[in-house]
C-alpha cells in the first residue's frame, strides 16, 4: 500500500498535538472554473470576479499571525495570494493542480456524457497524473507544514494558497485518509479552510468560509 492511500502521517512528519495549522485558500474563478473545464497545469489568470473574490478571502484570514505562506506556482494562485494580502508568498512547486492529462481543458459534463459512470476519484485521467501521484505532492507539503515551529512555542500557522482538486486531497491526507477521501470536501473559489487538532487527533476546524 502506498503511503497515499494508508492512515499514516506523512512521511517525515511529525504530528505534534496542538501543533502548526495549516490554512487553505482556493484560488479565485478563472473562465474554466467558471464553465466546468478541468483546469490542471493550464495557466489561467483570474476572471474580474475572481480577482474580486480573492480579495473577498482577506476577512477570512484577518487576524492570523502566519508564520510561512506557501502559494502554488500557477499565477491564478499567485494573484490570489497577493489580493488576499499575501504578495510575498513562498512558490511551493509540488502546489500546482492535478495533471489532468487529456482531460485538460475538457468540460467534465461532456466526459460525463461520453461515460455516465465516470468519476475522477475512482478512473483517475488518462495521461495525466495517478490520484496516488498528486496526495504523494500533499504529503511533502503535510510534512513541511508540520515542521514549521516558532520561537515562543505556540502553535504555528501556515497558509496554502492553490487548487480545488488538490486541497481537497490536501485536507484528506491531513486527516490520515486515502486521497480518494478528498471527495467528500466541496471547496468553491477563493473559500478559506483550516486544518488542525482535536487534541491528539487531525482535525478540520474550519470548511470553505
């Protein structure tokens, strides 16, 4: 089994109760979020409501003392990160979106029409990437996450800003699940998300506000 799809905390993690948070932030719409089209390594900007909406993501995390600010190379999320308050975001390059091979661009209803039973969770994209591929990049960023302390001892905040696909796999490897979990975890456009603790235990404090 790989370490994707066990219960285990990621590799070189270290799950410290009461330990980092770590924060989500989707990017704000880009026109193929908007129209349904899979949108992977694809580099869009924001739509004028997108960059509406991630400026909107700033209530959400006002308040919160970051210690480490990670971004998605992709400039959707870049932007995203900078109208949120964030212009000095970390690129995190295991960040960027599903590869979503030759399903790139597709809009997922006509896929749905050419194979009523699909579902990305179970039959994954051709020549893209393996499900079990993209929680192995949210595991590295797990366990980065985990490692960040601060001089005073109190828990560390961390914030991701990046994709729709991979932060709902992001939130399910936080929480020891298969990456398959991740789709149970609806989380629209610039909606915020915080991880963390019920005392020993990884936790979700906080969904899609």
């Amino acid at each position: 089994m790989s370490n994707a799809d066990s219960g285990n905390t990621p590799a070189g993690a270290v799950a410290v109760p009461g330990g980092p948070k770590l924060w989500l932030l989707r990017h704000g719409e880009t026109e193929w979020s908007r129209s349904g089209q899979y949108t992977g390594l694809t580099d869009l900007p924001l739509t004028e409501l997108g960059e509406d909406q991630a400026r909107s993501a700033q209530a959400a995390l006002s308040g919160v003392d970051f210690d480490l600010v990670l971004t998605s190379p992709l400039q959707r999320a870049r932007r995203t990160a900078t109208l949120a308050g964030f212009p000095d975001a970390v690129v995190e390059p295991n960040a960027v979106e599903w590869d979503y091979g030759d399903y790139e661009g597709i809009d997922s209803a006509v896929v749905r029409a050419q194979n009523p039973g699909y579902l990305i969770w179970d039959d994954g994209v051709p020549n893209g990437e393996t499900l079990d591929e993209v929680a192995a990049r949210a595991d590295l960023i797990v366990a980065r996450a985990l490692s960040v302390t601060r001089a005073d001892g109190a828990p560390a905040n961390v914030l991701l800003v990046a994709h729709g696909h991979f932060l709902r796999i992001m939130a399910a490897r936080w929480l020891r699940l298969p990456g398959t979990a991740g789709r149970h975890f609806v989380l629209g456009t610039a909606k915020t998300c915080t991880l963390g603790w019920d005392k020993k235990t990884p936790a979700i404090e906080q969904w899609g506000l």
